[in-house]
C-alpha cells in the first residue's frame, strides 16, 4: 500500500485521533482563581489542533501521492545493515548510559561505528578484529582518562588545601594541565602504532580498526575535557567510578 | 604476538591507574571540587527573585570557591522547579531557590513542596506595592477600589504567577473587595512589569525591588505592609491602613529562602547554611539588598523552621476561603 | 560627548581587551558545540567579572554572548547541526553550500553578517534605545500572540512546495509544545499522567534536544541510506573567496536592512528570542529575492542570501535584547537577563535611572559592545580557513561523530541533572527517527521547530488576553498592531495559493 500513498500522512491521521480523544479525556482546566471567568481553558487550542491536523492529513492522504521521481530508493544489504547496527546501538547507547557511564559507552560506539562504517558493511570475519580493537580502546582511553583524573584531583584538591600554589588550582590551568599530559601520552601511541601498523601489513581490516581505535579515544577524551572540565557538564561516571 | 603483547602492557597499565585513582578519591569530602551545586530559581529570569538568588549564587562562590550554577526552571507558579529539587538527589549538590512562592504552590497542591523539602536558610523579606501606571486616573488606593466595584471584572489585576506569593496576595486582595477585579497571572516578575507599563493591564502587585526600577513610570497606590517602606523613596506610599482599610490583612510580601531534599545529610545543611550565612552578610550582597529595597531576616536551620510557621499559618486561611487550598497531607 | 569620553576612559585599558579576547574565542567555542547556549556562558564567566571593575566585566560577558551567537552558525553550515536555536535557519542553505563545496563562502558570508547585525543592531541601540523600548511595550498578551501566529503561518507557507504539509507540521510542532503542564492550571498533559508525572516529561519536550535530534540525528541516517550511490566526495573545499564580493553585499541591501529590523525589533519584545527573529528575516529575504527580477539567487537552493538574513538577524538580536534590558530593566532573552543580573550585583540598576544617572557607564557598555563585534569578526576571520577542513574527513568518520556529538549536545543541556540529559538524549534520538521518516517522505520539519518554539507562547498570550478582555475574542481583532499581524498572516496563507493557480 505504501507503493503510491506515503506512510506519514496516515501516521498523522492515526495519532491526530488518538490525539483528540486524549484531548476529550482530559477535560479543559481553568486558570487558578478565575471566579469571574474569562479563561478560554486548557482544550481549546488542543482540540483545535487534533481536528486540523486531522483534516489536514486526510487531505494529504489522498493528494500526496508519490511521482516517478520521488520513489524511496531501495536499501542496498550493506546499507540496510549499517542502518539497523546504527539505529540499535544509538538506542543502547541512550539506554546503558546512565548504567556503564559516559567514557566506556560513548568510547565504544564511536569506535564500532567508525570501523563498521569504514568496512562499509557489517560481516562475520570482521567480528574478530571489532572485539579486540574495542577492548585496546577502551584500555587506551581509560588509561588516559585515569591519568588526566588524578592530575586533575591533585591539582584541585591541592590548590585549595595550599599543598600547590593556588592559580594551579584554577580551572583553566588545571584543564589546560590535562590537555597537555593527554597529548603527550597520545600522540606517541598514535606515532608509533601507526608505523607499526603499516610495517606489519595487517591486512586492512586491521589498519580500519587502528584508524577507528585513535579516532574513537581522541573524540571521547576530548568531549570529556570540554564538555566536563570546561563547561562543568555532569556526564554520567557509571562504572568508571573514579 | 606483538599486538597481545601491547594488550597485556595496556591493561597492566589501566589497572594500577585504577588503583591510583581509586586510592585517591577515598575520603569524601562535601562539596567535592570538581561538583557544580546548582541552584532551581522556579521563576523566569530577571525578575526580582531570580536577580536575588543570582546575586547570592556570586557571593557564595566567592566565600566558598565551589561552583554555584542558577537555573531557570518555570511552570505551574513554581510547582515545576520545585519538583525538580524534589525528584533530585538528597545529596546537597541541588537547592531551591524556595521561599512564600513554595508555600503558595504548597497550598494549592500543585507540588508536595514543602513537605518533601528540609530549611537551610531564610534570606529577605520584600514587601508588595499596588502600583499603576502614572496616566492611569487612579491616585489612591480607595479610588481604584471604588471604581472596581462599580463596574467588577473590568479593571485587570496582574500578579507575576498564580503558584507564587504575588498570586495569593492578589487573591486575598480580591476577596477582601468582593472579587470586583479580573485576576490575571503573568509569567513572572518581568512579564508582569512590562504588561502594566505598556497598559495591557491596569494595576500590578510588585516587589518593591521592582517598583523602585521603574520608579518613575509607575504611581504605587499603597504597601501591603505593617509598616511602610524603609526605603526613603517610597516612604511617602501608604500602607493598607492609612489608605483607609485598617481591617484587611493580607500576606503583602515575599520572603525567600533556601530548601534542599529532605534527607539530605545534617553536615551538608549546615555547610550550605554557614556558606549562606557568609554570602549573606557580605558587603556586597548587603549593599544589594539596600539598593533594592529587601528586607533582611536571617536566620538558618531550625530557626527558620519555626519562621517558616508563621508563613504557613498566614496562608491557610487566604487560600481556604479563595478555594485554592488543595493540600492533602 | 562628554559621557562618551568617560566612558571610553572606562573601557581604554590593557585587561579589558585582554579580557574581552578570551571572552570572544571561548563563546565561539561554545556556540560551536551543539547544546551549549549564550546563556550557560555567560554564567560561567560570571564569577570572573564580578572581579572586575564594571564595565570590563560587562565587557566580558559581552563577548562571550556575541561570539556564542555566531559561533553557532559553525556547526550548523557545516554539519547541519544547530549549535543552538538561533542557528536553524541558517541549516537550509549553509549545509546546501557546503554540499556544493561552497562551505568556506558560506561561512565567510555568516561572519559579515554576523558582524553587521551586531554592528547594525548596537547602532539602533545607541541611537533608540529609549524609543524602541517604548515600543516593544505596545506588545502585550494580545499582540504577542498575533506575533506567534504570523510565524507560524509564514514558515508553514514558505517551507516546502505545499502549504497543507508545512501546516500539518506547524500543528504537529504546536501540539508537541503543549506537552507537559498546563501553565495555568498546573495540570499535566501527558499520556500515562499519573505514571509519568515525575519524569522529565512533564516540563514537556526540550527545545534544543528536539533540534539536534530533528535535524543532526536525521541527517546521519539520511546520509546512511544513500552512502553508496553518492560517494560523490565533496571536492577539495576552496578556501579562497571567502568574503562575498561587496558589490553582492550591495545587491543584498535590502535583504541586510530588513534582516536587521526584525532581529533588532523581535530581540527587543521580551519573551520572543533569537529563533523567531531567523525565520522572519529568512521569509522576509525571500520575498525580496521574488521581487529582485533574478538578480539575487533564489532562497532554498543553497543562496549566500539564505546564509546572510538569518545571520544578520540572529546577531541584530544581541543588540535589540539589550534595549529593553537597559532602558527598562526587563531582559529581552535569557541571556540578557543573567546580564542584568551581573549589572544588579555590581549596584548598578537598569532603567530609565541608569541612563539619567550614569551615562558613562552605559557609554562604557555600548563600546564594549561595538569591541565584541570587532574581536567576534577578528577571531571568527582566522578560524573560517580551519573549520571547513572537518569536511575533508572522510564521512564515515564524520558520521559517528556528528551523532555522538548530537547525543552529548542534548544531554548537556541539562548541566547537572544526569537522569534529565539522559531523557534529552532518548528526545533526540525520537525526534530524529521521526525526522528521518518527514524527509524520507519530503515533509517539511522547520514548521515543525517555530510550532515547538511558539506554541508555549502562542497558548499562554492566547488565554491571557482572552482572560484580560473579560472573555473576549474578539479582543485580537480591536488592536492595531494585531490586525496588522492577522492580515499579514491571512496574506502569507492565500498568496502563494493564488501564485500557484496562476501559473498553472
């Protein structure tokens, strides 16, 4: 049936009914201490709402039809693949936040995502090569986050008990402190491992792979140290208690 | 070989950084240095109570050197901020910008308010003028009233929020002179202020903080205070009494104050409290509150507590006879 | 003359400018990532002003705000992300240009612009203030809604080829708006109410977690599903010509002074902002592009025009806040009223008082403006030759990242409430489901956003003034200014229909 009506028009007519027996149920309310009355109340403008959209929609129902040139372009399998592994791990992304905590989820869909889109499809044999190069990241970056954490704490805690001088104990030192000792240790990894990596001729399942594992740690490192250090964000800690 | 080698290093490496930092953040310590304590103002900013906990928010940084972050979260009075405090954690890191505002919201069920809240401090008393545009031709209070009652629902009655404390004023306001005036909320301090000026509606109750902005736009009519104004420019304006209705009573003023979740730690209310007091009686926020004409009374903890009970008792009868008393214990 | 003088003496030192430099690259920053407002930094520059003296603390805060405005358009041209509100209308045509390889022109083009509005609009605030003031109180309830409607009705009219879809969506955007709790009665309107009641929820959708999801998240699954037919690689960008040729600037005259009206006069009325201010110009822009007998390129196709009117406009907004907030002491926006709140804590009362009293200061205020403006320009000029170096990464490195930083953006708009950024973050992705599904099938989503954005105001105006009259209806039809917005939007309705008859 979607071959020539769309399926967004008949969403709308559904969910403008649904919408107005909603509206129905709910009664209108009144303003707080309206004796003398005055107060349009609270359904109004909703009812007016659910009845246009419903005619509005029942009249694109029929009228908006697809042309020639406008048919949905069929998904090829690779596509179809990397859409539904996108669309399941943003859901299990918004879901295991609060539980596993911003660093190792946002570390880990970053670096699936990236190596899968780079294979451009998602297959068996690569399965292998995921599961390690999720694991060596996430160990990458905790082991800078941890590093970044203690200087942070130490300068913190040591700027206002007096152990350090106290503009050590400034926010902006002690981010701009972070950043420097997250680049020092990355950068040499990166360096490294990149020559390695081209030495060995893994094969390029194993150079996508290396290429996700630094992009996924220098995203997640960096959004932490903007988004929490700078701008004083709460993200999530989860398991990564410390 | 090479590359499970550099696993094995990687992951020696990660488990003594947990370690370290485990080790290193072992005494908790209240408030830690990297938390933001974040303050819910249940009103829009720029008005009078959004500009007062601004203000303190500074100086409590100042005397503190841990974050105060103000957020703005308006809706239903002030039910809606104050049920974020109190879905919140009871940890000390979120307090509410509470005060009359929270009571009145109380009352009238809109939020279990403050039956789920503890005191940490009471901050200012700021008293409600009438006030009116200068071109409108009402000069006295008894004049307004007098002309309300000859033709009721015609002449506009703003007040900054139903839920707040101007909203119950302006109830008990209208019940005391037969519901003759159209009561209409606005959306806090701001909205009311600009509505009055640009004469969409005939009369306001304000703070006087805010009166004393506009001084020269707006004609006050009376304070709905026992005493009149200790401020030397408004000192000239009536109270309820002298303008001729000595027997009226009415809750003419807010007071603010600072609630946190009940349950939160005693070592957190009095480091909140004590950081309070500091801020309070900088020079800074005392300089503040003279400007704008607040009122101090502070008091913390359990003394605010059994000030707090004179509030409440002033409310109940207002909102019972309104029919706006909804609370259910 | 006198006061001006002072008031550059006020402002004429070394760690103003200083200052003020470090305010201006920090708001860009911030106005680049997704979910960070004007307003959080402002905030957080807060304490440091309040250790300095007045007018350089001011002058600080200041910067932050302009340079967070036009950082916003960043994002928002390159990635299609918005930075924040005031950067939707600028999606349509930047993301098109930068598709076209034309990123580092559209981004030069936001820069002037960005500059002119701020410019333009500190003009009329030097020059009007107290007038303008004025003027933004004949908006009460009554006009006010008028006002939301002729937003609504314009971008439903001019958004995609047919009229019923952009109402469908602007309905759609309104109905979502109404979500949460009943302003006035405290009532909850949600489905599941009672099992709901303490969620996030029931303070209803968040504005810019729906943003990012309708139109960042949309765009990543829209961008997978066409992956492999369109590996057309955005050719190596250009980054010469980066400014607009002047002579296109003078082409664009009209469109620039129309722009800057509305941005300056919407920025003035208190409790209408930034994103309504972009539509308007954008609409407005369009029109003149109809009239321009084919010499300016048409809005919509990926135009420099597209870029330049919302730009100008949501900068002009910066200026146009400021007016009533120093001649009246009521904020424009939000982030002009932590503004007024950092003036209050130095015992400086806005008004009429202010400019009677101490017009030094407000001279200082007005030149620490004019310097924002200058080092915003300054520092957005040397970044515009990096920032579209992102696009030369390789999209299916790009891709994650544009949807790990819309998730991140929408939960950063809580701050500190983790349980609520969590639930902005589920909004996000809903609304970018929901956005794929609109595109895939050529619905418009902009209607959807002003329906979001103005139904709260449309609603709350709407009983207000009906309450105000007594129960009246008929009171939007007794004043001026409202029967000037009802014709305005009857026109924008019937206008296109006839045109299109017309020319069958």
């Amino acid at each position: 049936m979607f071959k020539k009506h769309k399926p967004v028009p008949l969403a709308f007519m559904i969910m403008s009914l649904l919408y107005f027996f909603y509206v129905v149920s709910l009664g209108s309310s009144k303003m707080i201490g309206d004796e003398l009355g005055g107060d349009p109340g609270g359904m109004v403008l909703p009812l007016f709402l659910s009845i246009f959209m419903f005619l509005a929609s029942t009249y694109l129902m029929i009228t908006d039809t697809r042309t020639s040139e406008e048919k949905v372009e069929k998904f090829g399998p690779d596509e179809r693949r990397l859409f539904a592994l996108t669309f399941l791990m943003a859901i299990t992304y918004v879901l295991a936040m609060r539980m596993i905590g911003f660093v190792l989820s946002t570390v880990i869909l970053s670096f699936s995502l990236t190596f899968f889109y780079l294979r451009g499809t998602v297959r068996k044999r690569d399965l292998k090569a995921w599961a390690l190069g999720s694991l060596i990241s996430t160990a990458l970056l905790l082991a800078l986050y941890s590093l970044a954490r203690v200087l942070t704490r130490f300068l913190l805690i040591g700027g206002r008990t007096g152990s350090v001088p106290p503009w050590m104990g400034t926010n902006g030192f002690v981010i701009g402190a972070s950043l420097l000792l997250v680049s020092i240790l990355y950068l040499p990894v990166a360096i490294l491992g990149w020559k390695k990596v081209k030495t060995l001729s893994l094969g390029s399942s194993a150079r996508d792979a290396f290429v996700s594992l630094l992009v996924s740690v220098a995203t997640t490192e960096l959004l932490y140290l903007f988004f929490r250090q700078l701008f004083l964000v709460e993200l999530v800690r989860g398991l990564v208690a410390w | 070989m090479k590359k499970k080698s550099i696993v094995v290093i990687l992951l020696v490496l990660l488990a003594g950084m947990t370690f370290l930092a485990a080790a290193g953040s072992k005494e908790a310590i209240y408030p830690d240095p990297e938390k933001n304590i974040t303050i819910v103002v249940p009103h829009s900013p720029g008005g009078s109570t959004d500009l007062i906990f601004r203000t303190l928010a500074e100086e409590m940084k100042r005397v503190s050197g841990v974050n105060f972050i103000v957020t703005n979260i308006t809706g239903a009075g002030s039910a809606t901020g104050t049920n974020e405090v109190i879905n919140g954690k009871a940890d000390g890191y979120m307090f509410l910008g509470a005060g009359t505002h929270t009571t009145a919201a109380t009352m009238q069920g809109l939020t279990k308010g403050y039956l789920e809240l503890d005191h940490v401090a009471a901050l200012n008393w700021d008293p409600f003028i009438i006030a009116v545009r200068t071109d409108k031709p009402w000069t006295t209070l008894k004049e307004l009233i007098e002309d309300a009652k000859s033709r009721p629902g015609k002449i506009t009655l703003g007040n900054a929020g139903m839920g707040g404390a101007t909203g119950v004023a302006s109830v008990g306001l209208n019940l005391a002179f037969g519901k003759s005036f159209n009561v209409t909320p606005f959306n806090g301090g701001a909205d009311l202020i600009s509505s009055v000026l640009g004469g969409h509606c005939d009369v306001g109750i304000f703070s006087q903080s805010e009166v004393i902005a506009n001084k020269e736009s707006f004609r006050p009519l009376a304070i709905l205070a026992d005493e009149r104004s200790s401020l030397a420019s408004l000192d000239s304006v009536p109270n309820l009494s002298d303008a001729g209705y000595p027997d009226i009573t009415i809750p003419g003023g807010s007071f603010r104050s600072i609630m946190v979740k009940k349950g939160t730690g005693e070592a957190e209310k009095k480091w909140l409290a004590e950081t309070a007091d500091k801020a309070f009686h900088s020079e800074n926020f005392q300089k503040f509150m003279k400007n704008s004409g607040l009122i101090p009374v502070f008091s913390t903890l359990e003394d605010f507590a059994a000030y707090d009970a004179t509030i409440v008792a002033d409310y109940e009868p207002i909102l019972k006879e309104a029919g706006l008393y909804k609370l259910t214990k | 003359m006198e006061f001006f003088l002072e008031g550059l003496a006020q402002v004429a030192n070394i760690s103003t400018i200083l200052w003020m430099m470090t305010g201006s690259i920090l708001g860009i920053i911030l106005g680049a990532l997704p979910g960070l407002s004007a307003t959080m930094g402002i905030a957080l520059m807060m304490p440091i002003s309040f250790q300095l003296p007045t007018a350089t603390g001011i002058g600080l805060l200041l910067a932050v705000y302009c340079g967070a405005v036009s950082g916003a358009s960043i994002p928002a041209i390159l990635l299609g992300i918005p930075g924040n509100p005031n950067a939707i209308a600028t999606i349509e045509d930047g993301l098109l240009m930068t598709q076209n390889g034309k990123a580092g022109q559209a981004l030069g083009g936001a820069i002037v612009a960005s500059f002119i509005g701020g410019i333009g609009s500190l003009i009329f605030l030097v020059l009007f203030a107290p007038l303008i003031a004025r003027l933004t109180l004949a908006f009460g309830p009554a006009e006010k809604t008028t006002l939301a409607l002729v937003g609504l009705v314009i971008i439903a009219s001019v958004s995609g080829s047919n009229i019923w879809k952009g109402l469908l969506m602007g309905a759609f955007g309104m109905a979502l708006a109404f979500l949460g709790t009943d302003p006035f009665s405290g009532q909850l309107r949600i489905p599941f109410a009672n099992q709901l009641a303490t969620t996030p929820l029931s303070k209803g959708l968040d504005l810019t977690s729906t943003l990012i999801g309708l139109f960042g998240i949309s765009q990543v699954f829209i961008e997978l599903r066409k992956r492999k037919e369109e590996t057309k690689k955005i050719e190596h960008v250009k980054i010469e010509n980066i400014f607009p040729p002047f002579k296109k600037l003078l082409q664009m005259w009209k469109i620039i002074l129309s722009s800057l009206g509305i941005g300056t006069v919407v920025g003035a009325i208190p409790g209408t902002g930034a994103s309504i201010a972009v539509f308007m110009a954008y609409n407005s822009a369009k029109n003149i592009v109809a009239n321009s007998n084919g010499k300016l390129e048409a809005l919509g196709t990926g135009a420099l025009e597209g870029v330049i009117a919302p730009e100008v406009a949501n900068n002009a907004v910066t200026g146009g806040a400021l007016i009533p907030a120093l001649a009246l002491g009521i904020p424009g926006d939000a982030a002009t009223a932590v503004l007024i709140g950092a003036l209050m804590i130095k015992g400086v009362t806005p008004g009429f008082h202010l400019f009677a009293t101490n017009m030094p200061l407000v001279y200082a205020i007005f030149i620490t403006m004019f310097l924002a403006n200058v080092f915003m320009f300054l520092f957005q000029l040397m970044g515009v030759r990096l920032y579209p170096k992102i696009l030369n990464v390789p999209q299916q490195i790009l891709l994650p990242l544009i949807l790990i930083l819309s998730f991140i953006g929408a939960y950063a708009i809580a701050g500190q409430a983790t349980s609520v950024g969590i639930y902005n973050m589920g909004i996000a992705l809903g609304m970018g489901i929901i956005g794929y599904a609109l595109k895939r099938d050529n619905y418009p989503i902009a209607p959807i956003v002003l329906g979001l954005i103005l139904g709260g105001m449309f609603e709350e105006n709407f009983r207000r003034a009906v309450k105000l009259a007594g129960g009246d209806y008929l009171v939007f039809f007794t004043k001026p200014i409202c029967l000037f917005f009802m014709a305005l939007s009857v026109l924008s309705v019937v206008l296109p229909m006839y045109a299109k008859k017309r020319k069958r």
